[in-house]
C-alpha cells in the first residue's frame, strides 16, 4: 500500500469510528439503551474510542512524521494545484478549530498530574463532529486529488461506505434482547 493510499485508507477507518461513536454515545435513545444494558463496559468503549480518535487525529495532522498529511504534501508538493493548496490550507484551518492540541498532550498521551481531577484544572478540546468529519473529508479530497496528479486513481477503500447505521443497528439488537 502506497504512502497515499495509506492516509486514504486510515482517514476512512477514523471516519467509520466517529460516526459510530456519534450513534452510540451522542443519540439520547442509544446513550439510555447503553446505559441500561451495561453502562460501565460501554463507558469504557466510550472512553477508547474518544481518546483512539483524537491520536489518530494526531497522527495524521500534528508534527512531520512520514505519513501525516504535512510530510505527504511536503512530498508531493510538485503536483499541488490551486486547488489542492486550497484543500490543504481548509484543513489547516478545521483541524485549528478543533484546539485539541493541550487535551491531547496533558490528558490522553501523557496523563499530566496537573489534569487530575482534583486539583481544580480543566482541559477541553473543541471537537465538533461536523467540523471533525469536514476535516476528514476535506483531507481525502486533497490527498485523493494529489494521486489524481500523479495518475493514480485507484482507492484502497470504498470512502463512500461511513458505516452510517451501523451503531444504530448495535443499539436496536440490544433492545431485542
């Protein structure tokens, strides 16, 4: 799999998360039906998923690693149109308003004892779920047009299949049981 196709692949699976997480832990209908069924496994489930998104959101937008959306635009920055430089400052722009940076350093990779509850300090990011799944998106159109640029117009994953219904779906077989 090319470095591309990668970023392709993995911008889709973050995406099937984030829409599953919106239907399990956002729906009120599917917050009460988890809630009722097993609230401490799903709290755990709830917990995984938020943190594994927002490194994976790291992964791929902080710092200049090899396959974060910096270094593969660095890379292949001979073929970048108008429009792609276009796409590229959009997500520069959607990834800022998420302000995600300290939540993720002080709480979810390196659990600073200045966050712990009791001693007063709150940290928050500012994820919206349109703003995240416009970032995500956007990021596919711009490294989809660069392989585009490059002649490359196969995909490694259907994008098109967000895996909407699929925690509703979890949700109604648990309220059959």
């Amino acid at each position: 799999m090319s470095d591309l196709d990668w970023f392709v692949y993995e911008t889709t699976r973050i995406r099937r998360v984030v829409q599953t997480y919106l239907e399990l832990f956002i729906d009120k209908h599917s917050v009460e039906t988890l809630t009722n069924t097993a609230s401490e496994v799903f709290a755990i489930i709830q917990r995984s998923m938020h943190d594994e998104i927002l490194i994976s959101l790291s992964r791929l937008y902080e710092g200049k690693e090899q396959l974060s959306q910096y270094s593969l635009v660095s890379k292949y920055k001979e073929v970048l149109t108008d429009s792609l430089e276009e796409l590229k400052l959009q997500t520069g722009e959607l990834f800022e308003k998420l302000d995600l940076k300290d939540y993720r350093n002080s709480k979810v990779a390196h659990n600073s004892r200045e966050v712990y509850p009791f001693n007063g300090k709150i940290i928050k990011h500012s994820i919206d779920s349109e703003i995240l799944i416009s970032l995500l998106e956007t990021s596919q159109k711009l490294i989809i047009g660069i392989k585009l640029e490059l002649g490359k117009n196969s995909l490694p994953v259907m994008i098109n299949e967000k895996y909407e219904g699929k925690g509703s779906k979890l949700v109604q077989k648990l309220c059959e049981i």
